[in-house]
C-alpha cells in the first residue's frame, strides 16, 4: 500500500504539472475538434474509415469507437508522444531526482509513475473524444442508438496497448542525453512514419489478404480489416477487397453503408494487443536501472558544453571581419555560439548535405530540404535561450535590446540556412533566377516562422513538430516547397506567410522578454 501510494503521489504531482499548462488544453482542444471532422456526413462523399470500395458503417456506437480507436493508434501515437515526452528531462534538470532517490520510492515505482501518467493524459484525450464521436453520431442521425461499451471496446483493444508502446518510448527519448531534444523528435518522427509505412504495407499487394498471425502491427489495422472484409462479404455474397482507407477519402458518388455492431474479440486478437501491451510495459521496467546514469548525464550537460568549440578557433579568422557594428557583433556572436556547439557528426551531415547539392538537378532540391533540417534546434530554440537560461533579466537590461537581439537571431538563422544550400542556391541563380528567389524567401520564411511559433508557444516542439512534418510532406511528393516545378507559386506562397509570421513574432516576442 505504501509502494501504490508513492506511485500514486508521483502520477498526481505529473499530472497537476501538464495540466496547468495551456500545451495540455490546445492539444485537448485540437483533438476534439479533428475527432468531430472524423464523422463527415453522407452526402459530403468524404470518409475517414472505409473499405477499398468506399464503404463504411453506419455511425454507430461500435462504428465511431472502431474510427477512434484506429486513428487514436496512428495520430495520437504521434501527437501524444511530442505533448507527454520531457517530464524526466525536467526532473534530471531541476535536480527534483536527487530529491526523490532520498525517498524510499523504488526506480521502477518511478518510471512507472511516469508511464502512467502518460497514459491518464492518453486516457483523458480518448474520452473526451468519445463523447465528441457520441455527439456526432447523434447529430448525424444515421444510428442514435448510444452504446457506451461498444464506443469504449476498441479504444481499450486497438489504441491502449499502442500508446502503452509510445507512452513507454517517450520514457526512453528523455532517458537517452541525445534524444532528449530536438534530435529526438526528428527520430521518432521517422520513427513514427517507418511504423506508419509497415502497418501499411499489407494493404499494397493488390487486394490480396495477408494472413493474420498471433501478432500483427501495433496499431491494430490488420486484425480490423480482416473482420470488416469477412462482415461485408457475407453481406454482399461474394468476396470483397481487401484493404483498409483510413484518413480522409473522397468519392465523387454517395458509398453503400453497411451495419457494424460490434469488434469481435477471439484469442488472436487478446494476443496480439496484450503483446504490444507487454512490450510496452517491460520497456518502462527495463529503463528504471538507467535513471542514474541519466541523471548523471543530464547533470553534467554543463560540464560538456563547456569544452565545445575548442577545435574551431578558425571561426574566429573566419567571421571576425563581419563583426562591424553593434549588430554585427552580436550577429556574430551568435553565430559562432550556435557552431561550436554542433558536434562532429552534424558538421559531416552538412558536408554530405552541401556535396549531394552538386548532384544531378533531381537530387538537388531533397539534398536542399534535407540541409535547412540540419539547423532545426536554432530556429525556434533560439528565443528561448535566455529563459531557459535564465539570463533574460541581465540581456534585456542594456539599450535596444530586444529589436537588436531578435535581429541577430534572425540573421544568424538565415545565415546558416543559406551557408547550408549554399551550392543550390548558386546552381538555380543561374540556371532559373526565380526558383532561387523562391528559395531565398523560403528560407525567410522557415526562420521567422521558427523564430514567431518559438515565441509565441513558449516551447521549441511545435515549430520542430510542423517542420518535420512539413519536410516528410515534401518529400513524399506534396511538395510545399516546390523549388523545380512550380517556383513562382512558391515565392508567392512562401511571401504571403511571411507577414503572419512578423505579425505574430512582433506580438509575443516582447511578451517573452518581459517574462
């Protein structure tokens, strides 16, 4: 009882702290706001949840949670992860930990705490957005028949033991010094998408079903689409497609609905959750005899930086010169504090970045997006330096210090990203003039925005989150930053962001300096 009550007291303690902060709400609020576009009426012809053919359930209880449940294992493990990870982090840098060791609390107790209070904000999320799914199942008016039950089954088979495994994986990302920050949110974002790409690959070989084993992917999409395709074939008569849409599909003519009354639980499917719930808890077990070393590591952060840069005095020879000027100075400043923090292996990703650039044209452009990545962590992180370092006090106290400091920043920001593609930039100069303006004003427009979501959100995530995502977008052939094909559209899109950017920077800049 003594052991439950520590546990207990460590989850509420987390918990008070997540929620009196606005993070908490505005996720809490977006989420409920996307759970409600996950119910599009009929005749809009768009679906979340469908069968190759287009056809979906009628918004039934059981249908609404099997749609939560589903999207819950994909979006909220990546959503999720980025609003719980940091607790560790914060107690390994407030020295709360050495506190908490003197206590007679146990290491598993601790971490366990710490998933569990993952997993309540997980929980918190969930229900609200089954009540927001019951709503639109009543407004919609296709089954008013509420079953309470039948909403909750698959949100506690299908999306529990997933974000057990993602609640468990943030635990590890806090652990790990290197993952703690922005390295770690690109890593799980690929992460995040590689897991995406594998759960989905069954559903590419042509409307063959693959079989289902005792343990299929973790979010749960293959055992559904076997139950949906056998459900729907026995109602037709003949066999159907296999597959599953899940996200945002459009058909031009209204789709057949069909009942769905219930998720079928059968041993297989008691398995493979209760597997991926396993995994994910003796994961938290397994990183309770690491919470020393990495408090250890988190406390000698200080020590390390302290040694950095020591091989790059030519810095010095280098930008001396530019160094002209009270702006100049502090430009410069900051320049070098941001390079000579940068480790060995970011200096080789940058020299592979700038080489790939002199490739052939269609290996420029990735080459060019995958090099304005590499400076992620100044972007947004740079206003915030002197909060988190507690310096604000004695930077803002000397004359026009905040336009000049918010000017360097900015100049530093652009100045990397521009040395970064510096090959490509040159290449389109001469070879297409407005692709390389297109350019210009999109690395504008990736630091001011960094520099304005920073400030405004009090917290480097959100603009890292946006960014990657955006990139990953990009990548795959949405591209926002369509350097090749449509440079004009571009350079308008990119310019028209740029005064809601300065908008929003001019706002919460000075706010952030006061705090």
């Amino acid at each position: 009882m003594d052991a439950f009550l520590r546990v207990f007291a460590i989850l509420l303690a987390d918990l008070r702290e997540r929620t009196r902060t606005p993070k908490f709400w505005i996720v809490l609020g977006i989420m409920s706001s996307a759970t409600w576009w996950c119910f599009p009426a009929h005749e809009t012809g768009f679906s979340t949840l469908s069968l190759p053919d287009g056809s979906r359930g009628y918004y039934s209880s059981a249908w609404a949670g099997l749609a939560l449940g589903l999207i819950y294992s994909t979006l909220l493990n990546l959503v999720g992860f980025y609003l719980v990870r940091g607790t560790l982090t914060r107690d390994f840098e407030t020295r709360v930990w050495q506190l908490l060791v003197t206590t007679p609390m146990t290491r598993a107790g601790f971490v366990f705490a710490k998933w569990a209070s993952h997993m309540v904000v997980f929980a918190s999320i969930a229900l609200v957005g089954t009540l927001v799914a019951l709503a639109a199942q009543w407004v919609r008016a296709e089954d008013r028949d509420i079953d309470l039950i039948e909403a909750l089954k698959p949100l506690l088979l299908l999306s529990l033991p997933s974000l057990a495994l993602t609640a468990a994986l943030a635990i590890w990302f806090d652990l790990i010094p290197w993952l703690r920050r922005t390295a770690g949110n690109v890593v799980y974002f690929v992460f995040w998408s590689a897991m995406v790409m594998l759960s989905l690959m069954p559903f590419e070989g042509g409307g063959a079903a693959p079989g289902r084993g005792w343990i299929n992917d973790a979010g749960g999409m293959i055992p559904v689409a076997h139950q949906m395709v056998e459900l729907r074939s026995a109602q037709v008569g003949e066999p159907v497609e296999f597959g599953l849409n899940l996200g945002s599909a459009y058909f031009e003519e209204p789709v057949d609905r069909f009942e769905w009354k219930t998720l079928q639980v059968d041993a297989k499917l008691l398995v493979d959750r209760s597997f991926w719930l396993l995994l994910g808890l003796a994961l938290v077990l397994a990183a309770a005899p690491l919470l020393d070393w990495a408090a250890s590591r988190g406390l000698s952060k200080a020590k390390v930086a302290s040694g950095a840069g020591r091989g790059l005095r030519w810095l010095d020879y280098l930008l001396d010169p530019f160094a002209r000027g009270p702006l100049g100075v502090l430009a410069v400043a900051e320049l070098k504090l941001a390079l000579r923090q940068r480790r060995w292996w970011w200096w080789l990703a940058a020299v592979a970045a700038i080489g790939a650039q002199i490739a052939p044209s269609g290996i420029m452009p990735i080459a060019m997006l995958l090099a304005w990545m590499l400076p992620l962590d100044v972007l947004a992180r740079g206003v915030l330096r002197d909060r988190d370092h507690a310096t604000a006090s004695l930077v803002f106290s000397a004359p026009h210090a905040l336009p000049r400091l918010l000017a360097a920043r900015f100049l530093v920001g652009v100045a990397m990203l521009c040395i970064l593609s510096l090959p490509g930039l040159l290449r389109l100069a001469i070879d297409a003039p407005i692709a390389a303006m297109a350019a210009i004003v999109s690395i504008v427009s990736i630091v001011s925005w960094g520099l304005s979501l920073g400030a405004l959100c009090r917290n480097a995530r959100p603009f890292e989150l946006v960014m990657v995502g955006v990139v990953y977008v990009a990548l795959n052939g949405h591209n926002l930053f369509d350097l090749a094909n449509d440079p004009l559209s571009t350079l308008m899109v990119q310019a028209m962001g740029l005064v809601p950017a300065w908008l929003l920077l001019a706002w919460s800049w000075p706010r952030l300096a006061r705090r």
